[in-house]
C-alpha cells in the first residue's frame, strides 16, 4: 500500500520491449550520430527490400520534398541508404524490357537501407528486448 510501484503479474503482460524505449533511443542517438527521425525512418524501411521517395512520401505521410531533403539525402549521405535501382540501371530481364513503361521523364530512384543501417537496427530491437 505504501510502495511506488508494483509490477504486474507476468501472466497479464506478456512482453513490455517499450518500456526501454526511451533509454535505447536516446542511446542510438549518441552512438550513431543520426537524429530520431532518420531511425524512425530505418525502423520503417528495415523490411523493405527498396522503396521510392513516393512510396515512403505516401505511408509516412510526409511531404515528398521535405522527405527526400530531411532524411533520404542525408541517409544516403552518412552511408545508410543506397540507391538500388537508379535511372541508368539496366532491367534484368527481357519482359521488363518488353513491358516497362518507365522512361527517364518518369522513371522513380529504388532506394534501399544498407547493411549498416540493417545492424543499427538490429541492435535498436536487441536493446529494447533487454530487460
């Protein structure tokens, strides 16, 4: 009756990863260098095997521009994101070649998160099952 707390029987709550949540952000802050919303978006992007900036412009709901300026470029730029499919990447196959109807006036970059930033993520999750 008198105590701060008291913590629920296990057989009510299962699992609790969030309740770390705020320690692990704050230290994925400090070992990558990246602000919260460039891990937001790696968390989103994790699996992905790519993406283009309307896609994730579009489930973000975030505007394509601020997007791209704000978190792809600088992603790309610190060697977390790689453009997968660029506009000069050749189609792998003879259909795609048959059945594309992408030109280069509206062809959209693939892009995709990197090994780097797969491993960030990773551990995101690893600290936040930790009890």
């Amino acid at each position: 009756m008198f105590r701060d707390f008291a913590v629920q029987d296990s057989k009510y709550i299962k699992r609790n990863y969030l309740k770390n949540f705020k320690k692990v952000k704050h230290k994925m802050i400090e070992s990558s260098g990246l602000r919260f919303s460039h891990i937001e978006f790696l968390l989103w992007g994790y699996d992905l095997q790519f993406f283009t900036i309307d896609h994730a412009a579009t489930e973000l709901d975030m505007n394509k521009t601020n997007l791209s300026n704000r978190v792809i470029y600088p992603l790309q730029k610190k060697g977390y994101l790689y453009k997968h499919f660029d506009k000069l990447t050749p189609s792998d196959s003879y259909e795609d070649h048959l059945f594309r109807d992408e030109t280069k006036y509206n062809y959209r970059v693939r892009y995709a998160i990197t090994q780097k930033a797969r491993l960030l993520v990773q551990s995101f999750y690893r600290d936040l099952e930790k009890s």
